[in-house]
C-alpha cells in the first residue's frame, strides 16, 4: 500500500506505531460520536419543527460532517491492517486494486473533510448564525468548532499528503451542493424553520444574487485548498528542517534515507506513483 497513508509525520521510521493507532481509534470514535449527537439531537436546545430530522441532511455542515466521520474510520482501518501487516499477524499477497480503492477513498474524503471543516466554521459564524434562531450549545459547538480543531490536529500530525491539483474535488462537491440546492428548492424542500431557503444568504428566487454567492464560495473553498496545501508543504519543511537534520548526527546511511525520502519532493512522487493505480501490484508479505 502506499506508505505515507501509515506513519504519521513526526517520526522517522516507516513502521506503525501503536501511540498513532490509538490516535486514529480516538478520532474515529469522536467524530462518531459526533455524527450520533447531531443526527439525533443530543445536547440541542433549539425548537424542533415538523420533519427536523429529516431535513437533517440538506446541510453542507452535515455533509462535511459525515466527510469527517468517513474518512476517521477509514484512517483508522487501514492504520490497523497497516500494524497487523508490520507485526506479521497475517499475511498477504494481494493486487493493490483491492486495497488501493480503500487508500483511494480515504484520501478523498480525508480532503474534502479537511478543506470543508474549515470552511463550515469560516462560514457558519461569518454568515449562517443568527443569535435569534441558533443557539450555541453542544452539538452546535461540536459540528462548527470541534470539527475545525480536530481537523486542523489532523493536518500536522498525518504522514500523507494535500495535493493541490486534487482540488477538483473539492470544488466539485461545492458545485454539487449548489445543484442540490436549486433541485431541492424547486421541488419545494424547506429548511428545519421552514423557510423556504436553506441558507438565508442562498436564496433562490433571486437566482442572479444566489449564483453569485455559489460562484464565490466555490472560489472561496479552492482558496482554502490552497491554504491546507501551504499548511501541508509547510509541515514537512519543519520536519525536514526539524526531525532529518537534527537525526543526521545519529543515524545510519539507510535512515537517512528514509527520513530524506519523507521530504516534500518524495512524497509528490509517492502521490504520483500510487495514487488511484489499479494495475501495480504489490506484496504485503
């Protein structure tokens, strides 16, 4: 599998190391958490109307939520597999096309949620909160906050990644929200307050204005791409500053080597190689 989807990025060796996997178990098992609280309500203090919970999914929250959610699950899978493969509890010798769909899967959805948490909290307390109808309590707190901090943990912790030219998916799920969202007001759907907009700023009987607002915030999430990437680029240039020269001391020739192919050229290169190839194959065991 590809290597850098294992290791977090702070440490010099390729194995998994348990302090990681309980990382991802904690993580996985909070945005679960998480996802349970806000589907059902659970620590909401805000009037429910008719068919709330069914509308809990035509927010763009809700979807980055679950974005979260899938990917935690996912990193924590295959760090698992990653660990049982290092420690020779079973073996394997499979085609890649197998696993690499999972690693594939995961990297998306690792993207989408990084970028998309933290345009949700941008955007949410800039534009969306109005004291009048959204109170600040737990779950609220959860979905528009603990959803960025995690997020952003994640973004200096994990070994894999932001590759910038991936941002079509990125911008793709907002064109897929804002066609949502027209589909959805022209068969009639209503917000849980039931007004007719799902955000008061999308408003689509003011198309003109609304595609405007689409367009920009679709810019708006390739800028924040943009800005994970430099945040990426930005954490393995203070490990290669950090970590492969304060090591070069006190390591051996093949050390160095891993730790120098941990830099920022090598793992575009890794990207290049492995990512979305159905055809290689690789022995586990």
């Amino acid at each position: 599998p590809p290597l850098f989807l294992l290791p977090f990025q702070w440490q010099s060796s390729t194995q998994v190391g348990i302090c990681y996997l309980l990382y991802r178990l904690i993580v996985a098992i909070v945005f679960l958490a998480m996802l349970v609280c806000s589907v059902l309500d659970i620590g909401r203090s805000e009037p429910m109307f008719e068919h709330h919970y069914a509308k809990w999914w035509i927010y763009l929250t809700h979807w980055a939520l679950m974005a979260c959610t899938v990917q935690a699950w996912l990193a924590a899978i295959i760090v698992t597999k990653g660990l049982m493969i290092d420690r020779n509890e079973f073996e394997w010798n499979i085609h890649v096309a197998r696993e690499s769909r999972l690693h594939s899967v995961y990297w998306i959805a690792y993207t989408i949620a990084t970028v998309y948490s933290f345009i949700v909290t941008l955007v949410y307390w800039m534009f969306v909160y109005d004291s009048s109808k959204n109170r600040v309590d737990a779950v609220n707190l959860m979905v528009h906050v603990l959803n960025s901090i995690i997020m952003l943990i994640d973004l200096t912790i994990v070994g894999h990644p932001i590759k910038l030219n991936h941002a079509y998916w990125t911008t793709g799920i907002g064109v897929a929200y804002t066609l949502f969202s027209i589909v959805y007001y022209l068969a009639g759907g209503t917000d849980r307050h039931n007004d007719t907009n799902i955000y008061k700023m999308l408003d689509w009987t003011k198309p003109g204005k609304s595609i405007v607002i689409c367009a920009l915030g679709i810019f708006a999430v390739f800028l924040m791409h943009f800005l994970c990437y430099c945040l990426y680029c930005l954490r393995v240039w203070l490990y290669a500053r950090v970590c492969v020269q304060g090591n070069n001391s006190k390591s051996s020739s093949n050390e160095k080597i891993t730790s120098i192919t941990r830099t920022l050229s090598s793992m575009e290169e890794a990207q290049r190689e492995n990512f979305l190839n159905p055809t290689a194959v690789v022995d586990l065991k």
